[in-house]
C-alpha cells in the first residue's frame, strides 16, 4: 500500500465559521480528506486516537453501538484491529496494518472491512498539527479506486464521522 506524503496533501483550508465543523473535501479521485480544529492539546487527540481505553469513549459510529473489540499495536508493522456491535448485536469488523507512526503528528495504515462494502483495501493517513493549545486533524482515507471512493462518499459516511468527532471532543473536554 502506498503511504501518502505530506506533499500529496491539499493545503489545510483556513477554518472560518464554527472552529469545530467537520469538513470534507476530494482533492482527487482516490481520497477524502476531512479537516477538523479541536480545542485540545495535539498530545490528547493523539492520545484519543491511539489508546484503546479512549477510543473506545467515541470511536462509536451510530448511536447505541459499543466497541467489544479495540487493538492497537502502535508500531510500523503492527496490527489495528476494531469490531463494533449494535445494540441488536449486529457486528462490523475492520483490520489494518501501521505502515508509519510519527508520534503526536502522523499515522499511516492499512483498512479492509471484515464484510467489505466498498472494493479494494484503504490507506488512512491522521495528521495533527499544533495550533498552540488547540489541534487541526486531517484525516485521508485514500481508495485502490475512484468507484471505492464514490461508494464511500455515498455511505453516510461523512455523517458518521462527524457524529465520532463530535463525540471526541465531548470526551477531550473531560465530557462522556
């Protein structure tokens, strides 16, 4: 799997508006590359999206979902595993592989879903920037396709998203 470089990402958009508005953009017709300003040091978010015991606090999808399964060996090489259940005990699984760990600023790994929805295996890239106390996340979800990537723009997965991130920065206020 290729690993994005800094150089392929789009300038970060200046955030205007609501500071804490998911945003999303397509930069081209293998990614999605979602922005979002959280009011909280870089070392929390960080911390939010590599401890098992944080992210299963927000990393939920839709409401009434639980996260039974949560692994992360944060290392190159090293394996991510989630699985989230409904409350009618539907499953929905993805594995990966870490293919860079720059603490507090870059990850970079593999995602293919258990029961796969769209074709192909993802590459995720999470960069986090200091603001000074505050975090600006970018988030790629990079598609072996340009089909993969418009069946996961039509997913609801946008909505899904900034649902989990709304839920991120309630836990990183000291909230639920």
């Amino acid at each position: 799997a290729e690993i994005l470089n800094s150089s392929s990402q789009p300038p970060a958009p200046t955030m205007t508006g609501k500071a804490n508005t998911l945003k999303l953009t397509t930069p081209n017709d293998l990614e999605i590359v979602f922005t979002r300003e959280f009011n909280a040091p870089r070392q929390l978010v960080w911390d939010a999206h590599t401890k098992p015991e944080l992210l299963r606090r927000w990393f939920l999808g839709p409401e009434g979902w639980t996260m039974p399964v949560c692994e992360v060996d944060l290392r190159i090489g090293g394996a991510i595993r989630y699985v989230w259940r409904s409350g009618e005990g539907r499953e929905m699984g993805v594995g990966g592989e870490f293919l860079e760990v720059v603490p507090v600023s870059r990850l970079a790994w593999t995602e293919k879903f258990d029961e796969a929805w769209y074709p192909g295996e993802g590459v995720n890239v999470l960069e986090l920037d200091d603001l000074g106390g505050r975090t600006l996340m970018r988030f790629t979800n990079r598609y072996e396709s340009k089909e993969a990537r418009d069946i996961a723009l039509k997913s609801g997965m946008e909505e899904g998203m900034a649902a989990g991130y709304d839920n991120l920065e309630r836990v990183l206020a000291g909230g639920a």
